[in-house]
C-alpha cells in the first residue's frame, strides 16, 4: 500500500536559517503519527509543507503517491487543525464547518446532511447558530475539528490543537481525538512538542531535533530504546553518562542513558548483584513532587544521575532529609542504553 | 489588553474633572450651536436674543443656484475622493500587510506623512505641479483636480482603517480558508472581504467628511470651482449673505458630523476575538490630525 505521506529529503530554508534540513519520512495510511519536538525543530515547517502553506526549497513530498510538492493548499487532498483554531470570526459554527463543501461546490442538499452529520459527530448541533467568539475553548477545538474533517481528507494534520487548553480538557481532547481517528481510520499527522501527548495518542512518532528527525518508532522503541541522546533527554526524562562519567561505572567511555525511575535509592554498603551496575554519590538536590521525589546525585565517578523514587513510604519531610547524604544508586544493567549521536550537542544545549 | 486600573479619587478631584470636562466640551461646542441658533433666525440682521424662529433662510438657502451648485462641486468631489481613496488606500493597505519588500516602511510612512503636512504646503505643491501639467500636458484647474487634491489626505484616512484591521485579523484566517479549499478569489470574497468591510466604510465616511469640508487645499487646487466651503469664505464678509452662510454651515456641520459618527460606531463594534484586540482602529486620529 502507498504511504499517505512521503517526505523525500525534504529541506526548507528561510534566508539564511535552516528549518528543515532534509527529513525523510513514510506516515503510513490510517495511522497516528505524531511530529515531537521542541519548538524550532522544524515540526511545524514540515507539517505546513505538507499543508501547502510553504513550498520546500528542497526534496519532494508525496500524497498518496502523488508528487504535490508545488501544488497550492487548495488542490491539496489534507486539511489542517490550526494552533488558533482559525475559526472565520463573521461565520457562525455551521457556516464554518460548511464552508469547505461550499467553495467545492457541492451541492445544497448533500451539503446540508453532511454539514448536520459532521456537527452531530462532534456534539455540536445545539452550536451551530453560535459565533466562535461565544464559545469555549474545547467547543471552538471541536469546531476546528468538524470543519477540517467535512471534506474528508486523506491526511488530518493536526498543529498542537490542544495547547490553549487547561490540564484536563486536553487530556479529556487526547482520549477523544485518539477514539476520533481510530473510528474514521483516518490518516492523522500530529505536531506537539509535548512528548507526553506524543506518546499517549501515536501509533508511531518521529522525533525531531534542529531541522532533522533524530528516530522514528512506536511510543515504546523511543521511550525504551532512544537512539541517539537527544532522544533520551527530550522524550521522558532521562540520564546520559558518557566519557569517564560512563567508564567509571560500565568500565567503557561508550555513552548510554538510563532512565531515572529504573534508578534504586540505597544504603551507601548495599552491594550490587552480577546482573546491576551501581554507582555511589552524593544527594545534591531533592524534589518532593507529591506522589513521587526526583533526586539528583553527583556522582563520585563525575557527572550526575537523576533519580525518581515513588513515595511509597516516606513523607516528604523524610525525603528532603536525604540532601547532602551520601548514597548508592542501584539499577538493573539490561536498562543502560548505549546511544550515538548528538550526546555533546544535546549537552551543549540544556546548559 | 490590560483592564484599566479604577483609581480612586477624593470628590473634589471628581468633581473638577468634571467641571473641566464640561467647560472643553462648552467650548468646543457652543459656537457650532450658535450658528445653529442663527440658521433660525427671522431677520437679516444678526442681534441677540432672536426675535422669533424661522425657517426662511433654509427656503432662501434651497432657492440660492449658487449654493446649490456649489453643494454638488463638493458632493461630486468627495464621491470622486472617496472612491479613489477606498481603490488605492485598501490597495496599499493589502500590498504593505501581505508582502515583505525592500521599502515597505518607507511606503508606508510617506503614505501617513500628507496627514501630518501642513494643508497650505500640500496646497502650494499642488498648485504649482497642477500649473506645471498645464504646460506640459494640458491640465486645467478643474473638479478633477479639487478631487486629486482631496485624494491626497483621503487615502491615508482609508489606508488606516484597513491596515489596522488587516492586522487584528489573524493570518492563518487565510490559510484556513485556502486549506479548505478555496482559492484566491474565493479566500478574498468569503473570509477577507467580510472581515475588512466595516473598516472600508468607516474609511470611506471619514474620507467623506474630510473631503466635504476642506478649504485650504481646495483654495489651492479649485481655479474657479467652487465648493461648499469655499463658498461660505467667499461669503462671509457680506452681511446681506449672512443668514444663506449660517444655513449652510449647519448643514457642512450635519454632514461631518453624521458620517464620523456612524464611522465610529463601525470601528468600535468588535468582530474579532474582542479580547485580543489592543489596537484601536485610527479612525478618529485622521479626523483629529487634519
């Protein structure tokens, strides 16, 4: 089967800055692909290629096989879930869901029933003589959704719809926009820069990092197996040893990351087991974060590890005690992960 | 956009400021009443209190074939103004908001800039390149050049409405559009047009009214026309013309008044995500600076 979507070295450059800097990419028909990444990273430069907003200085990009690389958003079979919504303010809900069959040219009745399914879908009806300037935030979201998903699109490019949202209406919108997608079996191509989201809602998700996709997976191969540091570090929080940091505890400079709640907190004189590495350090700082406390050590072999522990019986009065202690950090040795790539760039820029 | 701090005042600060208040707005004001008062009066003769009210003057006014023929000079050259000042100024407006070019400031400042100037000096300009064009090219003091002079301050006054307006309308408003699949025409015609049309009227009553009652530049640009205004200068200084001018002042005084009115209640009204909308559309600046 055709890929929905194929980026052939894709490159964009805005005068002198790099926004893209040749991606590859295949988004499979029917999946949730998400694009993470920080902000700059190239995420929404690509999905407004896609779009038809900017043409790439570079490479081509295929819908379904089709070059449409030069094509103008209104030829283009995807249709977008903008960051703002773009709502029409002078358009009432129903003439903004209808307004794509509209400048189509489909015809009134067809029109009516489809515009009436569309707003049913998405609870809408009892709206639609609203204006979106009278509406909510999730009711102005469900619009946005209804009127990109009226013609039908191959593709649903999704721009961080959920970011104006508070904590719980967008995790109420990720179940809902995930129950969506799975129901139309439609293609939808999601940016975020919340790995969180990325990882709740995706199939599969490529990361991004400075105009480049540094790994492409499902959730769990980026989580479990991040391929390069910056992976490691932007999806999930995690360690990255490497150099004399690595070799003091693996005995090799080879980089490797290791997840902070793989980490076990323990006396200074427990020994490890054949099958763990350890590491013994100092508690610089601790973090009470209500159901669990994130430690940070300083190890004796140089560089630091973060630590998170659940509270499972310590308060938190007991947690902070830990500062200035000495400790070992204990962990499972099939976690550690060895990584190429871009460790010291990655380094370089958390500072 | 920040919600304005109620400072608390003791009731004597209150009570000054209103009095002051009062006595700007007296002063603004009560001249264009008097005169108001005076269109009303019986006699010929101009003498306080009135002898009684009347509306003989406004027959007389009606009657006059001069003042009629100087009304349609000055309607003709603020339809003409206004209609060039709407094509050109939301041109501009369009060209200076989409693209990015070299000069763009630039453009957009020399095209406020005819605010600002002194009206005697676009006048003297004016008079001087119209004399000039009749020597090379045949122009001749007309109702079209009274409409080019006019054109001149209108534009900008139409180039602000619509830029300002342009700018509080979010841009992905046009890609949503194009996204959906409409193409340029359409995306103008259903979302742009819509979303700019009161700013464009507003424009074009305040362009109207400047242009109904200019006189410095219309002294310079008119040869032998004459306009409303010009009529009433001319006029004046005769007392058997008193009672006809003070007529036709209230009227130029209606006609200014009703368009800056309604075109301040367009740009008020607030279509766009009223929460966002920090800039004020300048349609009473213009007025004010000119």
């Amino acid at each position: 089967m055709q890929p929905a979507v194929r980026l052939e070295q894709v490159r964009k450059t805005f005068g002198d800055v790099v926004a893209v800097a040749g991606v590859d990419l295949e988004i499979r028909q029917g999946e949730f692909f998400s694009l993470l990444g920080p902000s700059g990273c190239g995420k929404t430069t690509c999905l407004r290629m896609i779009a038809g907003f900017e043409e790439p200085t570079a490479g081509r990009i295929l819908l379904q096989g089709q070059d449409v690389s030069r094509l103008p958003a209104y030829e283009r079979d995807v249709n977008t879930v903008f960051q703002d919504y773009a709502l029409f303010p002078h358009m009432t809900v129903y003439d903004n869901v209808e307004y794509g069959l509209k400048v189509k040219g489909i015809g009134a009745s067809e029109r009516r029933r489809r515009v009436a399914d569309a707003l049913a879908m998405m609870r809408l009806d009892r709206l639609e003589r609203r204006k979106p300037g009278e509406l909510s935030g999730g009711q102005r979201q469900r619009v946005a959704l209804a009127r990109a998903l009226i013609n039908q699109p191959r593709v649903l490019l999704l721009d961080e719809p959920l970011g104006a949202l508070d904590l719980k209406l967008r995790q109420t919108m990720q179940i809902e926009l995930k129950t969506l997608q799975e129901r139309l079996s439609m293609t939808f191509l999601y940016v975020t820069h919340d790995q969180e989201e990325a990882l709740t809602m995706s199939d599969r998700l490529a990361v991004m990092n400075q105009g480049r996709v540094e790994q492409v997976g499902t959730p769990a191969e980026v989580y479990e197996n991040p391929a390069t540091g910056f992976v490691a570090g932007f999806v999930g929080a995690s360690n990255v040893l490497a150099g004399d940091a690595a070799g003091a505890v693996t005995g090799s400079a080879a980089a490797f990351t290791i997840r902070p709640e793989k980490i076990r907190l323990a006396p200074l004189d427990e020994t490890p087991t054949a099958v763990e590495s350890s590491a013994a350090g100092v508690v610089r700082e601790v973090v009470y974060v209500g159901a669990f406390t994130r430690y940070t050590v300083d190890l004796d072999g140089g560089g630091e590890l973060v630590v998170m522990q659940q509270n499972l019986t310590m308060s938190s009065m007991e947690v902070l005690q830990a500062r200035g202690q000495r400790v070992r950090l204990i962990w499972d040795r099939q976690h550690n992960r060895a990584i190429g790539g871009s460790v010291q760039e990655q380094r370089e820029e958390e500072r | 956009m920040s919600v304005r701090q109620r400072v608390i005042e003791p009731r004597s600060v209150q009570l000054g400021m209103r009095v002051v208040t009062l006595l700007v707005l007296l002063f603004l004001y009560v001249p264009l009443l008097v005169i108001f008062v005076y269109a009303f009066n019986p006699e010929r003769s101009q003498a306080w209190p009135l002898p009684g009210l009347s509306t003989r003057w406004f027959v007389a006014t009606w009657n006059n074939l001069e003042v009629r023929s100087a009304l349609v000079t000055s309607l003709k050259a603020g339809l003409g103004a206004t209609s060039i000042a709407l094509l050109l100024g939301s041109l501009a407006a369009f060209a200076i908001h989409r693209f990015r070019f070299f000069g763009r400031e630039a453009i957009s400042f020399f095209l406020i800039l005819p605010l600002a100037l002194p009206g005697i000096v676009t006048g003297m300009a004016l008079n001087s390149a119209i004399n000039i064009g009749g020597q090379v090219i045949g122009l001749s003091f007309s109702l079209w050049t009274i409409i080019i002079g006019h054109a001149t301050f209108c534009v900008v006054v139409v180039y602000n409405n619509v830029i300002a307006r342009l700018r509080r309308t979010s841009g992905s408003l046009v890609e949503a559009s194009m996204d959906l699949g409409a193409d340029g025409w359409q995306t103008f015609r259903f979302v742009i047009l819509p979303n700019i049309s009161t700013a464009l009227l507003a424009g074009g009553l305040l362009a109207f009214a400047l242009s109904f009652d200019e006189i410095i530049v219309t002294n310079f640009t008119s040869g032998s026309e004459i306009t409303l205004p010009k009529w009433i200068f001319n006029n004046l200084r005769l007392p058997n013309q008193r009672p006809v001018v003070n007529v036709v002042a209230s009227v130029v005084i209606l006609a200014s008044f009703i368009p800056v009115y309604i075109a301040q209640r367009l740009t008020q009204e607030q279509p766009v995500r009223a929460a966002e909308q920090a800039e004020t559309e300048p349609a009473l600046q213009a007025v004010a600076a000119s």
